[in-house]
C-alpha cells in the first residue's frame, strides 16, 4: 500500500498535472462543456495505453540496445531536469494559446503526447518499470494509474480551478511542480552515479 502512494505520488507530479490543466484549457477554449469532457477522456485514456507499454518495455529496450539501467538514469534525469527547468522558468506564460487542430487530434496530440508523455516522462516512466518487478510491479501500475485519474478528475473540474486561481496560480503550481521534478531528476542522476561508482 506503501508503495502504490509513493508511487502514485510521483507519477501525478511527474505528469506535471498543472501544465496539463493550463494546456487542456487553452486547446479546448472554444469546446463545449461535452466537448472537453470527451477530449480530456481520450487523452487520459491515451496516457494510460501508453504508460502501460513504457512500463512493461523498460527491460526489454535497455538488453536490445545494450544500456544500462544505471546510465539511463543519468539520461532520464538529465532530461526530466530540463523540463524541470522549463516549467520553473516559463510556467504556463507561453502556452496561453494552443494551436488549432481539430478536436480529434488535440486529444491524443499534444495532449496525450507530448504534455503529458513526454520525452522526460518516457525516460522516467522506463527506469520505474525496469526498477519495479513481480508484485512490486502491480503496485507500481496501480499507483500510476490513480495518478493518471486524479489528473483526469483535474481536466474535468479544469474551468472551475481556472476560475479559482486564475491563470497566476496555475502558473504558481506550475513553479511549484517543476522544483519537485527538478528534485526528483537529480535523485534518478545521483542514483546512477552512485552505482556506477560503486562497480
């Protein structure tokens, strides 16, 4: 039970569900309460197919390529630090205005990739899955997919948080979500170093 907290835990501020939220609001701004229902619904359900496969393929990716799980951490962290840094730096500021594709593709792009999947997340979400096996695995999942439903529960309600903290406080939690992320890069970095050392 533990696990599938930390887990989820880390998952919902890995998906950076705040970006989402300012992303999703500005694409669908001219939807439909139905609408944005239906797209926040296909790009969730998007994430979770996706996620799944990174889950399960870690192992498999790193013995065809010849990586290590420990050098990959480095990359992964040195990736998802970037975005760290993007988030903490930008914010939402330079989103406010999505671009215009039709409502069948924002969906599953960009929404499901890359805002929520993206590059930094599929590196994390590989290490985790290649970290986590047998029951510990099931746990993993577990937590990453009520992570995945919170951030679904947070598109629906998402005008109503817009209404309440307004395009400032998204921009705030935004902030806020990067320096964990930023956090959470240096850890999987230093968590490959150390094990390289210690070879």
């Amino acid at each position: 039970m533990t696990l599938i907290l930390s887990t989820g835990i880390k998952f919902f501020f890995l998906f950076a569900p705040f970006f989402v939220v300012s992303m999703f609001l500005a694409l669908t701004k001219n939807e439909s309460v139905k609408g944005r229902a239906k797209i926040a619904n296909r790009a969730v359900f998007s994430a979770v197919c996706i996620s799944l496969v990174l889950m399960f393929f870690g192992d498999a990716l790193f013995g065809v390529l010849g990586i290590t799980l420990d050098s990959f951490k480095i990359g992964a962290g040195s990736l998802l630090f970037l975005s760290a840094v993007s988030l903490v730096s930008d914010g939402v500021r330079n989103h406010a205005t999505g671009p215009t594709e039709s409502k069948d593709d924002v969906a599953v792009v960009p929404l499901a990739i890359p805002t929520i999947i993206g590059p930094a997340t599929i590196g994390a979400i590989l290490v985790i899955g290649a970290e986590l096996h047998g029951v510990d695995l099931a746990y993993g999942i577990a937590g990453m997919l009520i992570a995945l439903m919170a951030l679904l529960a947070l598109l629906h309600v998402s005008v109503r948080i817009e209404k309440v903290l307004g395009r400032t406080g998204l921009n705030i939690l935004s902030k806020i979500t990067g320096l964990i992320l930023a956090a959470m890069a240096a850890q999987l970095v230093f968590s490959g170093i150390k094990s390289f050392l210690e070879l």
